[in-house]
C-alpha cells in the first residue's frame, strides 16, 4: 500500500450545484420591484431554472471547455474554395443555444421583455461571458431595423424567435432564429466611425449598393447578418449585409483572421473585408450613426450587465471561499479586515446590478421621461460600471489567494474578461464626451436624470451633499471636457447612491453613502468605516450552496 504522504484540509469546496439567481438577492429583488405582479411567478421560474442550469457542473464545463477551445477560422475548403467558416467547439454551441432558447434575444415583444432578458443575461454569462457577444448583438438589432418596417418585418421574428440553428449558413427565409453581428470600427478610424473608408456604391434597385473595403473589428463572424457603417454617396450610412443571399449563394465577406484577445477567448472577433459585397440600406443615406445608435445604447446596456454579472460571480467565488476556508485561527468570513474587503467588493456588486436592472426597467417603460433618463443615464453607468469590474474582480480574485491565481479556479478568466466592456462600444472617453453632448443639446434628459436621482433627497444627507456638488459641476460647461471624466464619475456615483437608498438594505445603503458618497474610504478594497454593519453586508452577498 502506498503511503499517504498527506490529507487534503481546509479546502473549500467548490461553488457548484446552486441555483445562481435564487442566490442573488440584490438581482431577485430588482425582479420582483421591476416586472408587473401578475409576471412574477413565470418569471421567477423561468429564471430560477436557468439560474439552476448555470450553477450546475455541466454548464461550468461547457465555460471551461469554450475558452480552452477557442474559435479557428477556415478561409478554404480542401479543394480550394473560399469558404469563410468559423469553427467552434461544441461546448460553445450549448452555451449559445441554451442562452437563445432561454429568449436572452427577446427582449422587445413580450412583457417585462428588456428585465427578464437583461436578469437571465446577467445570470446566464456568468457561465461564460464570451458568447454574451452574439447574445447583445442579436438583441440589440431590433431598433435600428424598425427605422425601415419592411426590413424589420423581415428579420426581427427571426432575430427574437428563440430557436438555435448552430452555424450552418443558409437563407434566412430557411431558418428558424438568426444571429446578427456588427461592423463599424475601421483600422485607421477606431471610435471615430465618420472617418470610415468603406465604400458604398448604389445598385439599380432601391436600397441596393454594393460595398468595397474593411473592417478591423466585426465581432461575431459566424452570424447570419450584419449591420455595418460604409460611405454612401450622401454620407455615413448604415447597411444590412446578410452572409447568404436569397438565391442561396454566398454573399462576399471574407474574414482575414480572428483577433488574438486577452480574454474573450471563446468569441470570434474578426477582421473582414467587402469586395463588390451585396448590401440593403438601413434608413436614409448619411444618417448611418443616427439609425445605429439605438443598437450601439442597446449594446452599451449590455456593457453593463455583463459587467454586473462578472463581478457578481467574482464576488460569490471571493465570499463562498472565506466561508469555508480558514487561518489565523479562525475561518476568513469571520475576520473583521477580511470582512471589510469582502463588504467592500459585495457594495460595488449590488450597485452595478441594482443600477443595471433600473436600465431595463427603463427600456420596458417606454415613458419619454424614461427615455431621456436614459440619454444620459446609459453612457455614464457604461462609463463607471465598466471600469469598476476589472479592479472588483482583481481584489475578489486576490480573496482566494494562490488558488485563485490558477486556471483550475476559473477566477484568471473572469480577471481577463473584466476590461473588455469597457473598451466595447466606445471606451471611457467616447462615454464621458457622450454625456457632454447630451448636457449641451438635450437638457430635457439632464432634466430626467435629476429628477430621478432627486427621488432619494432628504433620505441621506451624504447622497444630498453629493446631489448638491453635482449641480454645481453642472452649472459651469465651459472648458468641461478635461473633467469630463471626474463628472461621469459622480453622475454615476449619485445614481447608484440614489437608487441604493431607495431599495437596498440599510446597511448596503449606509455603508455605499459613507464611502462612494461621503468620502470616508481609502483608495483600495477594504478601508470601509469599521463601524458600518459590514457582516449583513456580507451575508447579503454569499451564494449559499
């Protein structure tokens, strides 16, 4: 017999086999304040099954298995032929069709659509965050298409129907559920899309041209259809380019490689070029950025989410790990300067989610106030909650220590991830001077902003102190894009201050007020007040298994 060289102690299990929803509850309350009483048990049990689903061990190797099998690009078949086929692993195609048959590409035409689908968004990508790219896109389509009825009339069934066809490439008439992907950025323009060299020359028939050049990033290659930005002959235009035509042949879209990314490894991002490529005008020519946009803010929400969801799973690991692990004497969970950590990252979690949810609940409104609201409300928590996930997620990955640091834990994922929805649909900058461009010709949304934020006032008096030294930002635009950010930044703070003090726990308020809001806070994790009640803070965040 072999001698036992040592037993394995004082390692915690892993977090698997809990229902990731359930166990959430600053997100199963945004659901039960957001959605109509009379949707709450469907939508609770949908949920709570797909929240049951990504907690369970298979969906967390199919995560795995994504990421250690990337996407490889075929441009050729063996004879020769130009095919542009994006091979992905199998692990992929459950995640994306677990994901689409969920309606995590419904959004736009069924009650409560945009909380549901933004909840089982956040829940569903913390299994993998990769396949959320098609996921976003996909959904995110639908506005711009309606600026044309008979494209939308067209497509969106297909777009919103929560049937999963796999890769294979055929026309969409013969298709059950489409994927789409986008394409603006250009190599020699970045963010800045009006500089794009794309050509777009008019076909005989109407909304027909045909397209010549490139693009540097087009995410999601393997989808059935595009939309993309080119020059048409009155300008910046924005264009349906489908992969299949409706004759059955192959459109011209050739993918010239996949980016090799830091994280995201398990999605396609690509280069492609267009060579006389078939096209159909969306909207009226030189008006390309106008009918995109609402695409672009849909996808920044998503920025959002995503971002909400990897932290919410960096902090559940960094909590599930103190509770059963133990030094000093003791178990981690219990230490007062661990507890201030781990109370720290659980505050920066719930506002991203609180924040989040109240976006979708705005795109489910419908109210013009809602949709100024969201004018500004968008960029800013784009802005701020993106750049918050990749230090949350470095301090929660840092709770675990060494373990933490190996592949096995899943946490260096989740780590390389966390700064991508931030670069994603306009980095900080293009965010901040965003919001500065709707201060200076839409006041009505800096009108819907206050209005909202000002729905807390007099319940805090560091969230009133911080109303107050915002509006007297906001009385001076002159020379403001160098503070641009620093304004952002206190936007944000106040909105997620505000609706923390509305609906979350008095601790969770309390403890947010002090610190993002009142300034008694250091410059890393865990320098909350001592004297905070920093234990339910905690307890609030744990998954229990």
């Amino acid at each position: 017999m072999a001698a036992t060289t040592h037993t394995v102690t004082n390692q915690p299990p892993p977090l698997v086999g809990y229902d990731v929803f359930s166990a959430d509850h600053a997100l199963t309350e945004a659901v039960e304040r957001h959605l109509p009483l009379e949707l709450l048990d469907e939508v609770r049990g949908e949920l709570s099954k797909l929240g049951t689903t990504a907690g369970s061990a298979q969906a967390q190797e199919w995560g795995f298995l994504a990421n250690e099998n990337p996407p490889k690009l075929r441009t050729h078949d063996r004879y020769g032929h130009r095919i542009d086929h994006v091979d992905f692993h199998p692990a992929w195609h459950r995640l994306l069709g677990h994901a689409v048959t969920n309606g995590l590409t419904n959004a736009w035409g069924r009650p409560g659509g945009h909380v549901r689908r933004a909840a089982g968004f956040l829940v569903w990508t913390q299994t993998e965050a990769g396949h959320g790219c098609p996921l976003s896109m996909t959904h995110a389509a639908v506005p711009a298409l309606r600026t044309d009825p008979a494209l939308a009339a067209e497509w969106e069934p297909k777009l919103t129907s929560q049937v999963y066809e796999g890769e294979e490439l055929r026309t969409a008439a013969e298709k059950g559920g489409v994927l789409f992907g986008m394409g603006m950025t250009e190599k020699q323009g970045g963010s800045d899309v009006r500089a794009n060299t794309t050509a777009a020359t008019p076909l005989d028939a109407e909304g027909e041209y045909v397209l010549t050049g490139h693009k540097w990033f087009c995410s999601a290659p393997m989808s059935d259809a595009f939309l993309v930005l080119a020059q048409a002959p009155g300008g910046v235009t924005c264009f349906l380019v489908p992969r299949v035509l409706a004759d059955g042949s192959r459109n011209v879209f050739r993918i010239q490689r996949l980016k090799d990314k830091l994280g995201n490894r398990s999605n396609a991002s690509s280069e492609v070029e267009f060579e006389g490529t078939w096209a159909r005008r969306v909207g009226e020519e030189g008006r390309g950025v106008r009918t995109i946009i609402e695409m672009v803010a849909a996808t920044r929400v998503d920025c959002v989410i995503g971002s909400a969801a990897l932290m919410r799973q960096a902090v559940a690991q960094a909590v599930h790990h103190a509770a059963y692990r133990s030094a000093f004497g003791g178990v981690l969970l219990e230490k007062p300067l661990m507890r201030n950590v781990l109370a720290d990252l659980a505050l920066e979690s719930e506002a991203a989610t609180t924040l989040a949810m109240r976006l979708a609940a705005a795109y489910d409104s419908g109210s013009e106030q809602d949709q100024a609201f969201l004018r500004l409300a968008v960029p800013a928590a784009k802005y701020w909650v993106t750049k918050r996930c990749t230090p949350t997620t470095a301090e929660a990955l840092e709770c675990l220590g060494g373990n933490g640091y190996v592949e096995e834990s899943g946490m260096p994922r989740l780590l390389r991830e966390s700064p991508l929805n931030s670069i994603w649909e306009g980095s900080g900058n293009v965010q901040a001077l965003d919001v500065l461009r709707a201060l200076q010709r839409e006041p009505y949304a800096l009108n819907a902003f206050l209005e909202e934020v000002g729905q807390a006032r007099g319940a805090d008096h560091r969230l009133d102190g911080a109303i107050k030294d915002l509006l007297t930002d906001l009385a001076d635009l002159d020379g403001i894009e160098a503070r641009a950010r620093r304004l952002v930044e206190r936007m944000a703070l106040v909105l997620q201050g505000s609706l923390l003090v509305r609906w979350a726990p008095a601790a969770v308020a309390d403890a947010f007020c002090a610190s993002r809001l009142g300034g008694d806070w250091g410059t890393a994790f865990g320098t909350l007040p001592h004297t905070l009640d920093l234990g339910a803070v905690v307890e609030r965040a744990r998954a229990v298994v």
